[in-house]
C-alpha cells in the first residue's frame, strides 16, 4: 500500500510539473523576438516553479553571455560574459562544468563565471542544464533553489524543459534569419537605385558648385561664400549617402554594438574606451540605428574634435537603451555649430524613428557629448 501512495504521489508530482511546463511555453508561443523569448522563459519559470533564480546563458563563438535572470522574484538586465577558456584559466564551477561536460551538473558552491547569479542565502543548490540545438550546444538553462538538491526526476523533467527552450530559442533565430533575408533583398535594390540615380547626381551638384566657385573668383564674395557652402554640403550629402548604400547591402555580422563602434574607431585612428556596455545585444533595429548614430559621433569626433580618443557607454535598464559618446576635444558653440549639419540632423532622424531622443551637449575647451536614449519596446534586446 505504501509503494503504491508512493508512486501515486511521484506520477501526482511529475504531472504537475508537466502542467506548469506547458504554462510557461504558452507564456511565449507569440514571441518573435529572442531576448524578449529570454527574460519570458527566466522569469516564467522563475514565477510559476518558485525557484531562486532561473537564468538562460547562450554561447556566441568562443563565450558565454548572460542578458538578463530572474532572481528575488522579479527579472534583471545584464551585460556579463566570460570566455570558454575559463576553465583553463583556472575558473571552474557548476556552468562551466556542464558546459565542458555537456551534460547537466548540480553544486552548492559558489557560481565565479557568473557571480550576479549568486545569493546572500546559505545554501544555494545551483543546475545546470545543457540547452542543445540539431547537435550543437547553444547555451545553458540555470536554476537554483535554497530547499534542496535537483532530485533525478526533477532533472529529466528539466531536460524537456531545456529542449522546449531550445526549440523556441531555434524557431525565433529562423524567424529573424528569415525577416533579415527578406529585408536584404529590398536593401539590395534599394542601394543599387541609390548609386546609380542619387549618388550621381550628388557628385555632378558638388563639381557644377565647384566650377561656378572658380569662375565667380574674387568678383562677388557673397557668390563665391554661397557656392562653397553648397559644394560642402554636397560633400557631406555624398559621404553620407556612401555609407547608407554600404550599410543597406545584406551582411551578417555577429558582432556586439560596442564592437562595432570598436572597429570603426579603429578605421578612424581613434582610441575608443568603452566603459560600459560592450557585451549588450539588442534587436537588429535597434542596433543598426544605434550603430549608424555612434558611427557618425565618431566621425566628428575625428574630423572636428581635435583629439584621437573618446569614450562610450551603453546601458540598458528594464524601460530604456542609453548611449553616451564622450570626446574631451575642443567643443563648439551649439546655437552656431550645430545648426544645418547633416551628421547631426541624420543623427536626430534616426533616434526618432525609434521614439527616441537625443542630446547634444558641447562647451568650447571641454568637449562634446552625445546622449541617447531609447525605448525597449522599439526595439528590443537580444
């Protein structure tokens, strides 16, 4: 009779575990965005299991990178990452153990890979679970309580969880893939009708003012003055409308904004100091409008700065993105410098399609900085 309560009680358990599975992956069947799917799924779990914290760590390449947990009941943003190579580095734990092992691993020790996941609570009983997609190991679920080791039927229940994660992790990834391949095909068109119409008629604008300049020389200073502005702008018009034709041909790039800021730092021969922030991914809109603003500070950073460093630092709490780009140059005056500038104004209209804004703010001798800030929900985060 007490074997039978006993297996009555085990099948009672398991299929309410079942149950609240289920609620969880209802919770993101519409999600098409992966770092929403991510926060829903830590916190889903979190909420509905009553667990301690609940964590999805996905491996890029050769590192692991945490965006956000659930801990304390509620959910929290991060920008934490740490290489593979840890373990040999001497760094060892229950996450790099099951990564290592691909396989799931308990402990009660402290996390070092990620310490944001650990408590004050004494103890706290850690699982880390394989997440694993056609073969190959994407990343891992975490989980901790303060009751109780993961008993071995808790952790084959946490396997189904793991490969409804994986699943949904694989159909929002195609899901993107597929929405980047079909915006690659009308970027594509549309760089092509911009270099041949545009772009030519922007450089014929810039030598026709440049001819009349020549010709006017020195007999109408207000002519000549005039014709030299508008061959500037038609410059500035070019150089921009270069950079939107690169930018709109299709590419894949698995790099963070900051590294994308990174390296164009690195083209314009300038030191970049990103202070926070460099691990962050956010959608491919969000990050694309945020990498064209960034990309243009940097460029008058270099052309009217007089200095070769400046610094950036990109946040991200549970509302809004921010970014701020330092330069300690030589400054401007607001109300004459930055009056017609296309790179400023680009800047602006990009920030608002994302109901944005940004702020510019410059002292002569001091330096400049740009500060953007950004609604999540126009965007998203990774």
């Amino acid at each position: 009779m007490g074997d039978h309560m006993d297996r009555y009680e085990q099948e009672k358990r398991v299929a309410e575990y079942y149950a609240t599975i289920g609620e969880v992956v209802r919770s993101t069947w519409r999600i098409k965005d992966l770092g929403h799917l991510l926060r829903t799924f830590a916190e889903q779990t979190g909420l509905k299991f009553g667990w301690h914290t609940t964590a999805i760590i996905l491996k890029r390449g050769s590192r692991l990178h945490l965006n956000s947990y659930f801990q304390h009941n509620e959910i929290h943003l991060a920008d934490e990452s740490v290489a593979l190579s840890g373990k040999a580095q001497g760094l060892t734990d229950v996450i790099l153990e099951a990564i290592n092992h691909q396989q799931v691993r308990q402990s009660k020790e402290t996390i070092v890979s990620f310490p944001i996941l650990n408590a004050a609570e004494d103890p706290v009983y850690f699982a880390a679970i394989p997440l694993n997609n056609r073969e190959s190991l994407i990343g891992l679920l975490v989980l901790s309580r303060t009751t109780a080791a993961f008993d071995g039927c808790e952790i084959d229940i946490f396997h189904d969880l793991a490969d409804h994660i994986s699943l949904a992790i694989d159909n929002v990834s195609l899901y993107e893939e597929n929405e980047q391949l079909l915006l690659a095909e009308v970027r594509s068109s549309l760089a092509r009708d911009l270099h041949d119409s545009v772009n030519q008629k922007l450089f014929s604008l810039s030598l026709v003012a440049q001819g009349l300049r020549m010709r006017a020389g020195q007999k109408d200073k207000a002519i000549e003055s005039g014709l030299l502005e508008i061959g500037e702008l038609a410059q500035e018009a070019l150089a921009e409308m270069k950079s939107l034709v690169l930018d709109l041909h299709p590419h894949v790039d698995n790099n963070t904004l900051g590294e994308l800021l990174e390296q164009h730092a690195i083209k314009l021969d300038l030191k970049l100091l990103i202070i926070k922030g460099r691990n962050l991914r956010f959608s491919s809109r969000m990050e694309k409008a945020l990498w064209r603003i960034g990309q243009e500070a940097l460029n008058n950073v270099k052309k009217h700065a007089s200095v070769d460093y400046a610094e950036v630092e990109i946040t991200c709490d549970d509302r809004y993105v921010h970014m701020h780009i330092t330069d300690h140059g030589c400054g401007f005056q607001q109300n004459v410098t930055t009056s017609g500038k296309l790179g400023l104004t680009s800047m602006r209209e990009r920030i608002l399609q994302l109901n944005g804004q940004i702020d510019i703010r410059s002292e002569e001798a001091i330096g400049t900085t740009i500060t953007v800030r950004a609604p999540l929900e126009s965007g998203g985060r990774r």
